[in-house]
C-alpha cells in the first residue's frame, strides 16, 4: 500500500494581523477596525491545509520557549498536524506582524526566530522517521535556505515527492532544481526567481520553461484571478480560476499548495490535485486570517465537482 501521508518542512508562527480600512503611509498612523493573534507561518499553514485535505500531516519545525509556543501548537493539534516532529528550542517563537486593509490586500513582516533553529539533523531524522507513511513533502523558505534545500535532496532521495512554494523568493543554489518534482510560485515570486515579468499565460509559461530547464519535472505558476498555468516538458495546460469575492489573501497560496500536496498523496491524479489545491486558494481568500481562513475538504470538494461537471457537459 502507498504511503499517503504529507510531511511538511517549514516555519511556524504566531501571526499577529491589524485590520485597517487602508494600509499608512511611511510615518503615519491609522486607527484599525479589527486584530487578530492566530496560528500561522508558510510551513504551518501548509500542513494544516494538507492535514484539512484529508491526508495524515506532519510537520517538521522549530517552536520557542514562550506563550506563542502554546497558542501555536494547540492551533496544529486542533487542526489534525501530528506534532511528533515538532521541536521545542531556546528562545521565542517566531512572529508575523501582518496589516491588511479593506481591499484584502496585505503586507507582511516574518521574524524567524526558533524557525532558525530548524537544522539539517532535525530534518534528517524526522524523514527517516516517517518515510514510510508519507509520499508527499511539502517544502517553503521561511526557514533557512539551506535546511530547505537540505529537505529537498533528503526527501529526493527518500522516494518522497517533494513540492517546492518558493516564497519568501530568493535565489537557491542550481544544484537543488533537479532534486524538485514540482515548484508552485505565484507570479511575483516567478518573477523575481527566473527574471521574467509574469503578467499573463505568455510569460508564465516563459517562467515555467527556466524552472524546467534547472531540472524541476513540473512547475505551476499560480496567477490569483488568472487561475494557475501547469507546464511540464509534455504539456501546457491552463486552469482558470473559481470566482470569489477576496476578503484577505493571506495564505491563499498556502491552502493551494497543501491542499494540492495533500490530493497527490491521496493518489489522485495531478489535474485533479490542483483543482484542488486552487478551490482551497479560492475559498481561503473569502476569510480573513491565516490558519483560520484554510477551508475544509466539505467545502472544496462541492466546488471541484461543481467545476469539474461544467468541464465535461
């Protein structure tokens, strides 16, 4: 029987997020409607989105010795992330102060803290730990280049699929494109990796062709409303996106790519797993926040079927 577990590799946070009617300029200050103190980070949101998939999720990370920890690590738990693999580490737990304004639009500042902690080791054991229970590893860079890029050649060599959500973007190493199956930037974070301006499906898919020629069997560049493009060597294929009214993007890209790395590890084929991993990015910008805004599989998988009934009539 294949493994249909997800092991994610990645940050936590405690996501302190401001809600304003516009963002202030430099110097100002603006009086807020709304804030929030909740679970988040790339690599957690990520795990709680592959873990809302249905697949069983661990998650390996560095947690710190302060109130965060406890606030951070209920919200895994509750959510269904198994926490074996989860590391408790001197210091604090990292932190990201989030501001969104009324359009849904958002900035953000991510302070690592334990998240540095995460070392080459600790990711090491925690694959051979799980290895068996698990095809899909999911991998972001929020935590130090070069323990992703670690993750990546570990989890290649494992027989793992191993995804990349290269965000924050910042240039990696050649020599680890090929130990990627799949990258899953947004059009910003193509643009800043290959160099070229992503402003439609023409240029996305020049994106795509500098992530295969490194080496990467199949990248898929999320455009928000233009949908997301999928180009491997044998084919180019558009998905157009759901239609939704945004509240806050926050973590839109997350809930793709766990719900997508949770559908593969299910066994589903690649189409369909990212009919998936793009209902979940819809559906996640309809609320506000981070981990509280990843929608479940009762919500997705209505709005799949519903878009996969239209394709076929």
């Amino acid at each position: 029987m294949e493994p249909t577990g997800v092991l994610v590799v990645g940050s936590i946070t405690a996501d302190v997020t401001a809600f304003s009617r516009r963002l202030p300029r430099r110097g100002e200050t603006v009086l807020g409607d709304d804030f929030t103190l909740v679970l988040g980070g790339k690599g957690a949101n990520q795990a709680v989105a592959a873990a809302h998939s249905g697949a069983p999720t661990w998650m390996a990370a560095c947690v710190g010795q302060d109130p965060f920890r406890d606030i951070v690590l209920s919200g895994l738990e509750t959510h269904g992330v198994t926490l074996t693999e989860v590391r408790t580490v001197e210091g604090r737990t990292g932190v990201a102060h989030i501001r969104v304004d009324a359009s849904g639009e958002n900035d953000i500042v991510i302070t690592a803290l334990a998240n540095a902690s995460l070392d080459e080791a600790m990711v090491t054991e925690s694959i051979e730990r799980v290895r068996d229970r698990v095809g899909v590893l999911l991998l972001q860079l929020e935590i130090r280049t070069e323990v992703a890029c670690h993750a990546a050649r570990e989890g290649a060599a494992a027989g793992l699929t191993v995804v990349l959500d290269p965000a924050p973007a910042q240039e990696l190493p050649e020599d680890v494109w090929p130990y990627l199956d799949i990258v899953t930037p947004n059009e910003s974070e193509a643009t800043v990796l290959t160099g070229v301006q992503v402003t439609d499906l023409e240029s996305a898919e020049r994106a795509a062709a500098w992530f295969l020629e490194r080496g990467v069997r199949h990248a898929i560049i999320t455009l928000g409303a233009g949908g997301a493009l999928s180009v491997t060597k044998e084919r180019t294929r558009h998905f157009p996106a759901y239609a939704v009214t945004p509240v806050d993007t926050t973590a839109a890209g997350d809930a793709f790519t766990g719900f997508f790395g949770g559908a593969l590890a299910a066994g589903l084929d690649v189409d369909t797993a990212i009919q998936y991993g793009m209902a979940a990015g819809a559906l996640a910008t309809t609320k506000a926040g981070a981990s509280p805004s990843l929608p479940g599989r009762d919500e997705v998988e209505p709005l799949v079927n519903t878009s996969m009934e239209g394709a076929t009539r």
